[in-house]
C-alpha cells in the first residue's frame, strides 16, 4: 500500500517536471535598440522586424523599439555592454556601419567579441557604375585603367573617405589585385545623387554607391552598372546587372542590416532570437518586406552570420591600415 502510495507521488512529481523543463524560452518583454533617432535604417530593422515577428506569431508580446542615438551607434553598443550583458529579451539592430566602425575603433574600448551575433535580414549590395556613354564597358576595363594610370580615374560616392561608399572601391579593387590602394582617387560628395551629378557631368570616372540609390538613374538612362558586389545575380529587375564575381573578381560588398544580442544572453534565449529571425526570412511575409525596400537576400544566422561579421570588420581593418584611417 505505502509503495503503491509512493510509486503514485513518484509519478505525479515526475510528470510536473517535464513541462517545466521542456519549456522553451520566451521573452517577457521584447526590445529592440535602434542605435539611432527615428527613421532611417536601423529604426527600420527593429520596427518592421518587431512587428513581423508578431503579425506572424513569432513572438507571444509586441517588441518594444527603444531609440538610443549617440556615436554613430557606439551609445548603444557600450549600454549593452556595460548595462544590459545578460538582457534575455533585448536585441539591437546593426549594419555594415556598425562593422566599419567598429573595425576603424569608432566605438572606443569596444570589439565584435563582447556580444552574440544574431543574424541578417538582408542587404543593399554595392554597385560600381559608369556614365551611359562612357567607354567603359566592364569592371575589368575599370580596373586596367586603374592599374595603368591612377592619377587619372576618380571614383565617386556618397560617403566620406573611409566610409562605406570609399571601402567598396577599395574591397574590388583589392580582389583586383591592386595591393596599394591609397592610389585609388576617391572624391566624396554630400550623398549619392551628388555623386551621379559629378560623374554625369564628367568630373569623375565611375560611380560607388547601393543598389538601391543607383536603380533610378539606370531607369532614367543616365549610368550604366558595371558591377554588383554580391555573391549572385540579385533578382527581379536586377537580374540584368553582372556581378563582379562573375568578371573575374571576387568582391562582395553587401551594406547588410541584422541584430546583435548582449554576450551573456543564456543559450536558450541566444537560440531563440537565432531561430525566429531563421523563420522570419523565409516567409512570404518577409520576402515582400524586403521586395518593397530594395533589400536583397542574405541570409545568415547565429554561428554563419558572426563569422561572416568577423571576416568584415577584419577586411575592413586592412584596407583602412592601408588607407591610414587607422593604425
């Protein structure tokens, strides 16, 4: 009796522990840092992110979007790292300029290792274009010039030097094999349409800039796209331009947009946020977002995506050596 009375308990215990340990993690309250004001680029990746989650039932609570703006993102990357380190339910929206700057030391006393890298939710691929009646008829012939007379081929964009626009250059130019790229002229204007004006008018030799901001002006017939800095032909309508990769020169300079996480984050919540941004991508939902805001596919999570990070704040750190923003 006392052990049937016992083998009874056993087995009422042992039933209410499981569903408390296979319970899976679930953020009570969900935030995003978008380490800048309202609007623009990281505004964005947490707000429609945030709120696809949920349209999909993805997460159980709507995401709090917290604006943190101050140091080109580098306010918010020392908040989590000094304040929220073990913040289960926070992620932050980064970018390609979040790797720049951290590669170029803009965020000081900070490194890619002192948080989780989360995923990617797509990209704005780099293109290099050419006048409509210029000569020039592909990257290799850009880049013949380059090599024979520097002096003489500016490149154009919408950054300053040693942003993003100037680091494109110098990434195919590097694949290109010009090992010194502080030859490479790059001439900064106050945003891509100044740029195109430049190279319209003849000032300059070629064009750096997004995919994004150079469709219009193909569309209007002004520029030719000589090469997209993506692993693949993109899709749709910018199917027709050829990639570098496919000329011979293995360059990709994608301005991707995706979240870090803070570094003491628990495992089961790390794999969490990893997964959902996994099922968010590969939804109808998600494919039209990214349609209708010129974002490309790129699609990298968890340990794929980090080492993908890795690789860019180390490429950018050599051209930037080389270029003698930093030391």
């Amino acid at each position: 009796m006392i052990s049937n009375i016992l083998r009874a308990a056993v087995a009422v215990a042992t039933i209410s522990l499981v569903p408390v340990a296979a319970q899976a993690f679930q953020p009570e309250n969900p935030e995003c840092i978008a380490p800048a004001n309202p609007g623009g680029g990281w505004d964005f990746t947490c707000r429609q992110v945030g709120k696809s989650l949920q349209d999909l039932g993805l997460i159980s609570s709507t995401m709090q979007v917290v604006n943190l703006a101050g140091g080109g993102g580098g306010v918010a990357y020392a908040a989590v790292v000094n304040k929220r380190g073990d913040d289960n339910d926070l992620i932050v929206a980064a970018s390609s300029a979040t790797a720049t700057r951290l590669a170029q030391g803009a965020y000081p006393g900070n490194t890619m290792d002192q948080v989780r890298w989360v995923g990617a939710i797509g990209a704005d691929y780099g293109v290099i274009a050419v006048a409509a009646k210029s000569p020039i008829q592909n990257l290799g012939e850009l880049i013949d010039q380059l090599k024979a007379n520097p002096a003489k081929v500016s490149i154009a964009g919408g950054s300053a030097v040693g942003g993003w626009d100037h680091l494109k250059v110098l990434i195919a130019a590097n694949a290109a094999g010009i090992e010194d790229v502080r030859k490479v002229k790059y001439i900064a204007f106050n945003g891509g349409g100044e740029a195109v004006t430049q190279l319209l008018a003849g000032s300059v030799q070629a064009f750096s800039g997004d995919i994004s901001e150079a469709k219009g002006f193909v569309d209007s017939g002004d520029i030719r796209v000589i090469a997209v800095l993506s692993p693949d032909r993109l899709e749709g309508d910018y199917a027709v331009f050829p990639t570098a990769k496919e000329q011979g020169i293995d360059a990709i300079g994608a301005n991707w947009r995706g979240f870090y996480a803070p570094k003491n984050m628990s495992d089961e919540a790390y794999d969490f946020w990893v997964s959902k941004i996994d099922e968010l991508y590969s939804t109808d939902l998600w494919k039209q977002v990214r349609a209708n805001n010129g974002l490309a596919p790129l699609d990298l999570q968890g340990a794929e995506f980090e080492e993908f990070v890795a690789n860019s704040v180390a490429q950018i750190q050599k051209i930037s050596r080389d270029i003698g923003i930093i030391k």
